[in-house]
C-alpha cells in the first residue's frame, strides 16, 4: 500500500509541477506581447505627434526632434530584447506543458506506475532542456549585430 501512496504522491507533485510551469509560462507570454504591442503603438504614436507637431508648428525643433527619436529607440528595444520572438517561445512552451498535463490528467489510467510517472519527468525535461537551447541561440540578449563584420 505504501507503494502506491508514494506513486500518487509523485503524481500529485508533477500534476502541482506542470499546473505551476503551465501557469507562469502563460503569463510571461502575455507579458511579453502586450510589451511588444505598447511598444509598437508608442513608436507609431510618437511618429505621428512629432509628424504632426513639426509639420504644424505647433512644437519647436527641439521638441519635435526629440519626439522623433523615440520611434528609433523602440524599434532598437524591440529589435534587441525581441519581445515578440519571447512571447511566442512562452506560448510553445506553455502549449508543449500543458500537452504533457493533459496526457497525466486525462490520458494516463488512474493507476499509474512509477515509469509512467518518469516518463514523463523525462519528457518535460528534455522540453526544457530543447527550448532554453533555442531561447540562448536566438532569444537570448545578443550585442553581435552590433559588431563591425
């Protein structure tokens, strides 16, 4: 019987585990697109008021001037931190976890066996392992495009 009881406890923790990656993955994803569209909207705003502001004259050199810099500054941010590229990465890995969620809640009997239950650990594993590998080549925080070639 105690056998059992440390299988459902295994259970239990990786259901806890997933629910809990599942969980923070999903609001990262968000975070990081909702920063990549305030972005795009400030860039475009600001484009727009110093347009109008220099074109009416309504604002001075200066003003104007500094209020075109912004676009170009944003376009920098989102170019360098890639907050779109980070907000699908977060999604996949959500989807992926949530897979493997789904399979222990719904697809795996009741009864399961200490392999089940390390199979899938392995498999979350290896998840995690595949896509921080993806996210250091090509999300990570990269100053090489700024190098002379």
């Amino acid at each position: 019987m105690a056998y059992s009881d440390e299988i459902k406890a295994r259970r239990a923790e990786l259901v806890t585990t997933l629910s809990s990656d599942c969980e923070f993955e999903k609001k990262r994803a968000v975070i990081d697109y909702w920063i990549a569209i305030i972005s795009m909207i400030v860039a475009l705003a600001s484009s727009f008021v110093a347009g109008l502001g220099g074109l009416s004259g309504r604002l001075g050199a200066g003003t104007t001037g500094a209020i075109a810099l912004i676009p170009g500054a944003m376009a920098l941010l989102a170019a360098t931190l890639k907050f779109e590229g980070k907000s699908n990465w977060h999604y996949r890995k959500f989807y992926a976890l949530r897979a493997l969620d789904d399979r222990l809640k719904f697809e795996m009997p009741v009864d399961v066996t200490a392999e089940t239950i390390a199979v899938l650990s392995k498999e979350r594993r290896d998840l995690i392992a595949s896509l921080n590998k993806e996210w250091e080549t090509s999300l990570s925080l990269n100053w090489n495009q700024f190098q002379q070639r």
